[in-house]
C-alpha cells in the first residue's frame, strides 16, 4: 500500500511528530511505501518527497508580529500548501492520506486536492482543532467549549490564542472560513488515540459511525542488565517532564514542590512558563529545573525517578507522559482528566487526584514516593502499555481504518 503521512512538521518537534515518525517507520517496515507532505524546514528529516514540500511558515509565540502578519492569508487557507500537495500528487499517487494535525501551517486546504483526486482520507484527532480555534478545549484556567456549535467569536471575547486578542480574532476567521467551506468533508475515517476523545469528538458533532478509536504506539523498551527494570537515583526525585505551559499545570509545581520538600520535584522541559518558574524555583530548593532534554536523557530521567506527576489542567487526549512513565514501571501521579484516567487507574497503576489540586496531588506524590505497593502499580501499568500501545497493534488499527476510508471513498 502507498501511504502518504501529512503533517505540518517532518522532524521530532512534539507528540504529533513523534506519532507520524513512528508510523513511518513501522509502515514501512511492515512492507508499505510511505511518503509525505509537511512544509520545508531545515531540520527535517529525508523523505522521497521531500522537494514537494510547502513553503516554510512560522507562527510560533517566537515569531515576530511582522512574520505573523505577512503571513496571514495562509493561516487562514494556505493556497501555497494546496498548490504543493497538488504537483506531489501529480507525481506520486498514494492509496490513503493520513492526515496529521495540519493546523495553520498547512491548513485543511491541503485536504481539498485530496479529495478531487479522489484518495482515501483517514484524520488522527491530535486535538480538537476542527471545533476549537486554540486546539485544546481550554481558556482561562479550565477546560472550555463556548465556541461549540460554531459559536467561534467567543475566541476572540477570551482571547485564548496565545493571550492575544489579534491572534485569536484570526483564529476565528480561521474556523468560520473552514465552517463555511466544509473544510474536513473529504475526511473518511477520524481516528481517536483513547475513549475520551471518541466521546468528545462525538459530543462536538462528528458522525460516530465515521471515529475509530486507534491508541499510539509505544517503541519497546531494550531489556538492560536488570531486565528492562528501572534503575532508580540514589536520591529519590519526582519527575515532570512536558512544555512549561499553564494548560500543562505548571504553575501548581511550586506549591507541589512546597508540599514534598525535602523530596525533590525535578522539572524537565521548557516553554512560555520558564522564567516565571525558575523565579518560583530561587526559593524552593527542592525544585530542581532540568531544562531541555534530548530524548536519550529525558527516557533516563524518567527511569530514575520515583514517582512520575502529570497535573494537566486541559484534557489530555492521549498523555504520552503517563505512557512513557508507565512504560518504564514508574508510577504515575496525574489530574483526573480527559483521557488520563485510560492510562492511570486510581491504585492500580497510579494514583490520580482531582485537576487543579495541588495538595491533593502532592500528597499523592508522597504517597507514591514512600508506599512500597507503588512499585506494583508500576509494574502493571507497564504491562498494560506494552499491551496496548505495541507497535505492531497500533500498524493493524492503522491498516483497518485505511481499509475503512476506501470502502468510504469508493460508495461516496
């Protein structure tokens, strides 16, 4: 089979460049020929068809208003991306797209070629970008779905795109323009990474017979010496790893790292939030700040660390930081929240507490630190990882719902 992965960035940048990377791989490890669309970016990585990739684009919160400004019109409706994706398949012609996340880097436009060329399209839900402007059903502190029902000028009255009232007043043309034009009509199969997403995308009005619910894949961990058993520091720490940003529950960390002190609570990671908590951390001496870590370091902090704490505030539609600590036999210490509760079930493999809490999850932590049943915990939600996110399960459900948008495609 010929797959073509869409995705806004081809390098390990997140969650959703890790998930289209993987998938490559095993793809094409399973025999299938893969290729892919994604814009032009120095740190990508090769690809058979790399020279068909969209105009470089940049709309992070780094980016200059100037940038941003000029660069307006295909935030909204990327013709440079239509154009793009339309010479690649002129020249190569998939049997399936799967489309991941294209946000305002390519923009659904990339879809409508698609479609006129008739190609099964299958659409993993990273996030809940087709019914909200900032992608993560969160303003203000909490979770949020005002612009439901395609409500989208709440997003300007909150201003919850990056905090700016001008980027979100974009952000709802955006969505009207995509409402208006049936931007994800051509979509055949939606692909929803846990229950809770299926359940959302349901509630915001996706037909349920067209969602099918396909966990991520997780790479198998290399047995070492001990077994594949984790090796723990010589001073016990909790971890968090994840972007420094407020929908990620980081300002609880200082009050969290009040509450376990002498334990230390290690932060590894950076983002909007990371000079207010290195001021945080000048007088809390047991919250460590790690920074940036590659991936070989941030898998050997993970393994080292007692207890893994996870206090998201908006709904996690997968949590690949639970999964990972899981992964390792760590225990997890996490909100009760959007699909968390799939991977942390309360005193089997972890311990969950209500979102926003920061007593309750420290003593959580603590609990975890020093309850010799954590290790049990551990142990079983590794067991369920293993399980449930093998990669090669992960390529089945994949294959399945590709078979699933060409039934689709050819009675449409």
């Amino acid at each position: 089979m010929r797959v073509l992965i869409v995705h806004p960035f081809h390098y390990l940048r997140g969650g959703v460049e890790r998930c289209a990377l993987d998938e490559s791989r095993w793809l094409a490890a399973a025999g299938h020929e893969v290729a892919h669309f994604a814009i032009r970016d120095e740190r990508n990585l090769s690809s058979p068809t790399a020279s068909y990739f969209a105009p470089h684009a940049e709309y992070g919160e780094s980016a200059s208003f100037g940038t941003q400004l000029a660069q307006l019109p295909r935030a909204i409706w990327s013709r440079p991306a239509e154009a793009a994706i339309t010479r690649l398949l002129a020249a190569w012609r998939p049997d399936v797209a799967h489309i991941h996340a294209p946000s305002r880097y390519l923009t659904p436009s990339v879809l409508r070629p698609l479609q006129h060329a008739r190609v099964p399209m299958v659409m993993t839900l990273h996030d809940f970008k087709p019914w909200c402007t900032n992608r993560t059903l969160f303003a203000h502190g909490e979770p949020c779905t005002r612009c439901r029902g395609g409500y989208h000028w709440h997003a300007f009255a909150e201003s919850c795109v990056q905090g700016s009232r001008v980027k979100s007043a974009v952000g709802a043309l955006e969505a009207y323009v995509h409402d208006a034009v049936r931007a994800y009509r051509g979509i055949g199969v939606w692909i929803a990474p846990s229950a809770f997403v299926r359940d959302m995308a349901v509630e915001l009005g996706l037909d349920p017979a067209c969602v099918r619910v396909v966990s991520h894949g997780l790479e198998p961990v290399v047995a070492d010496a001990n077994g594949g058993a984790a090796v723990l520091s010589a001073v016990p720490y909790a971890l968090f790893a994840g972007r420094l940003s407020r929908e990620k529950g980081v300002r609880l960390l200082p009050a969290i790292a009040l509450r376990l002190a002498p334990a230390t609570l290690r932060v590894a990671g950076e983002g909007p939030l990371g000079a207010w908590l290195a001021e945080q951390a000048r007088s809390l001496p047991n919250l460590e700040l790690a920074g940036h870590l590659s991936s070989e370091q941030l898998a050997r902090a993970i393994s080292g660390a007692a207890a893994v704490v996870v206090p998201s505030l908006s709904y996690e539609t997968f949590c690949f930081a639970a999964a990972e600590a899981l992964h390792a036999a760590r225990p997890v210490v996490a909100a009760r929240i959007g699909a968390i509760p799939e991977l942390v079930e309360h005193e089997v493999t972890g311990l969950l507490a209500a979102p926003g809490d920061a007593a309750a999850l420290a003593e959580a932590t603590l609990r975890a630190l020093s309850d010799p049943v954590a290790a049990r915990w551990a142990s079983e939600g590794r067991r369920r990882v293993l399980e449930r996110m093998d990669p090669a399960r992960h390529v089945a459900g994949l294959l399945a719902c590709f078979a699933d948008a060409g039934a689709v495609r050819r009675s449409s």
